[in-house]
C-alpha cells in the first residue's frame, strides 16, 4: 500500500490539530478509548462538541494552552493509502520544527483562518515549504463557519495567495485551493451543503489522489554507503558488499560505476536484498551491492554512475535554516552530516539572512540567529561528493552539527 507523508502548517488557532483529529474521525480512525477521552475532556472544558484537538496534541501542555508545541506524527490508513501527518507548531519561535516536519514530506496542508486572511506566518510556512520543494501545497481555507460560508471572502484569500505563488518557484498547479470547516467537517471528507459554489474535491478526495511517490525526485544515482559488509562465515569469506539507500534512480547489475570522493572506477557485479538477489535496484530500495573489482570503498564514500557524476569539492553554499539558539558566526567550527559521511567544517561567511515573507535578503547580517534563514559558505576539511538541493535532495541537504556540544544547529540546502 502506498505511503503518503504530510506535513501541516498553520498560525496559531488555525485549527491544523482539530484539521487532523477531524480526518481521523470521519475515517474512523480514532481508537473507542481515544474518542471516549476526547469526550470526557471536551466536557470538562465546558464545550458541547468533539475536541478534535485533542487526538494530536500530546504534550500536557499543548493540552491545557490549547496549542502545538512539538511535532507529532499520526498514522491512519484507507482503503487505497496509509498516510503519515506531521502535525507542525505555528509559533514564529518554532520554525525549526516545521522544517523538521515538512523535510520528508511529500505533500503540505497550508491552514488559513477565513476570518484572518493570509498573514505573515502563512508567508512564512509557504516559503518553507518553496525552500524544501514540497511537491503538492493544499491551502486549506478553514473556519468557513465562521464567516457564514462566504464564497467573496474565500476568493478574496485565493486571490491573496496567489500573489504569494507568483513570487515562488511553484506552478499552480501544484497548489490547491479548499474551503473547509475543520470543527464542523466541511469539506474535509465528506462534501459540504454550504459551500454549494465550491465545485472540487474534498480534502480527503484530494489526498487520495495525489500521486504518493517517495520523496526524492527521480535524478541522477546516488547510492551513499552506509556500511561495508564482510561476513564471518567460511562460506562468504571472500564476500565484501556496501549497503546503504539508493536515491535518485535507478541501478542494474553491470552499471559503470564510479566511488567518491577516490574516483575509482568498477562494475555493478550483485544486488542483494537481504537474501534474495535482483538484477535491478529501484530508487529508494536500501539494499547491498558487489562489485566487479576490488576498489576500496569505505563508509561514507558514494557510489554513482560514471556518466552521471556529482560535483566533489572542498567548499559549498547553501541555504542554511538555522536551529540552535547560539548564534552562526563566521569562523565557527561544525560538523557537515551528509548521509552517512561527517565532515569537520568551518563557516566561511555569511551573505545575509533570506527575508522569509518572499521579499528579498538583507545583506547587512553576517551572523544567523535561531529560526533565521540565510545564504552560508562552508570550507571543508576534506571533499564532499554532492548535488543542488534542487536536482536531488538527498545529496542537496546537510545538517550541521555543534562540534562541542553534538547538538543539531542547522539544516543546509546547497545551491
């Protein structure tokens, strides 16, 4: 069954959490001890109706403010996908964990209050969903009850968002357009009666569409080692394999293949997946392969196809997101995770931080705060095989990590 990962996005009170709890009501989904606590809660908070919240929000404190604070991941299932939803918080100071909820995702649900309109934190989500290149952006007009089902007010915010999708990278027919009422579960799996102007799918309907292909794009082979493997059995003494994910396309027995960052050359000899041999391994398969001669390859090192070579430097820029709340200054030491390969690297400069309301960068800055995007140069110790974040994200993407404290302090995107 196909896997659909989805990340939500939302200001505060937007209602992603009762969005969520929604779905998972009206696909019964909910477990009859988890809708029996929903209830007995909703009560005692005085409410006469379902507390969707409730079913995501966790945290004791997310539950008592009424917000979300760290991201969840929910799980339910129909009958033609298993989705997985990362419940994403609104706040300006939790920007980090937005991005850690939208980076494996294929799709994004973009809440916004009809009453509201689009405002600064929904500029915000949606240039972080442009800055991980989500495929699909479903803007979720919600709370529509509110404004008694107003087709002008929800023509007014797609008109609004529109002018957003003008200054992105998206095409518009990536982005999709739903008036909902998460609370009262209009358009969100069954058609709603009072929007009789609105003549398109239901969320649900939507998802169960969307093509739920993994996350990284089909590009050029990436196959990043993980492990060697040499087993301690007489009868595979001679066996030496490399195991690890295969990213961007496709690999076949008898592939030319070049090793990173030595340049040795060699042949596909064995695809193994666990104990079953194939002559071809789809992107996104982890398996282990053999190769023809015996080139040393060690954990860290990348596997690709010699007409399809990956630039190998001591240098990069990228767009940094940055996570920790000690400042990025130049001249501060980190380590660069690029799958499995960890590199001891230094920050070069800093070219400003990226204004995250599309309206431009501020060359001024030579310093990142937390939750501020910018534009990063990083000298390595040692050479990197790598991609544009734009032609495969597996190899496009790093993380940086505090060489003192061993903290995750950014996520790169290099360009």
């Amino acid at each position: 069954m196909e896997v659909l990962k989805i990340a939500t996005a939302g200001s505060v009170d937007d209602g992603k959490s009762t969005l969520i709890g929604r779905i998972l009501y009206d696909t019964k989904s909910l477990t009859t001890d988890k809708l029996e606590a929903i209830e007995a809660r909703s009560k005692a908070n005085g409410f006469d109706y379902l507390d969707f919240s409730l079913a995501t929000d966790g945290l004791v404190a997310e539950r008592e403010q009424g917000i979300t604070i760290d991201v969840a991941h929910i799980y339910f299932s129909t009958k033609n996908k298993s989705y997985i939803i990362a419940d994403t918080p609104g706040h300006i100071e939790y920007t980090r964990n937005m991005v850690t909820g939208a980076s494996t995702s294929q799709a994004s649900i973009i809440l916004v209050d009809a009453r509201k309109g689009v405002i600064e934190q929904t500029y915000r989500h949606f240039f972080i969903n442009n800055l991980l290149r989500v495929k699909d952006v479903i803007v979720a007009v919600n709370k529509m009850d509110l404004v008694d089902f107003s087709q002008n007010k929800y023509e007014a915010i797609k008109a609004d968002f529109e002018e957003l999708i003008a200054k992105s990278e998206y095409k518009e027919q990536n982005i999709t357009f739903i008036p909902v009422s998460a609370l009262q579960g209009d358009n969100v799996v069954s058609t709603s009666e009072n929007t009789p102007w609105y003549n398109g799918q239901t969320l649900l309907e939507h998802l169960e569409k969307l093509d739920a292909q993994d996350v990284y794009e089909k590009s050029q082979v990436r196959f990043p080692v993980q492990t060697v493997i040499r087993p301690k059995k007489d009868e595979f003494h001679d066996f030496r394999g490399y195991a690890g994910k295969l990213y961007g396309g496709d690999l076949s027995v008898g592939d030319e293949v070049t090793i990173l960052p030595s340049l040795t050359s060699s042949k596909v000899k064995e695809i193994f997946f666990f104990d079953q041999q194939f002559d071809t391994a789809g992107r996104g398969s982890s398996c282990t392969v053999t190769l023809e001669d015996d080139v040393n390859v060690s954990r860290g090192d990348m596997i690709v196809k010699s007409s399809e070579k990956p630039r190998v430097e001591k240098q990069l820029t990228a767009t940094v997101c940055w996570m920790d709340s000690k400042d990025l200054n130049p001249g501060a030491n980190y380590f660069v995770q690029s799958g499995s390969n960890r590199i001891l690297a230094k920050v070069k400069s800093i070219h400003g931080t990226i204004a995250t309301d599309f309206s431009g960068e501020d060359t001024s800055k030579n310093s990142l705060q937390l939750n501020e995007v910018g534009k990063v140069q990083i000298q390595l110790s040692k050479p990197l095989a790598f991609d544009a974040y734009s032609k495969n994200k597996a190899s496009g993407s790093f993380i940086l990590i505090d060489s003192q404290t061993n903290n995750t302090s950014g996520v790169g995107f290099i360009m």
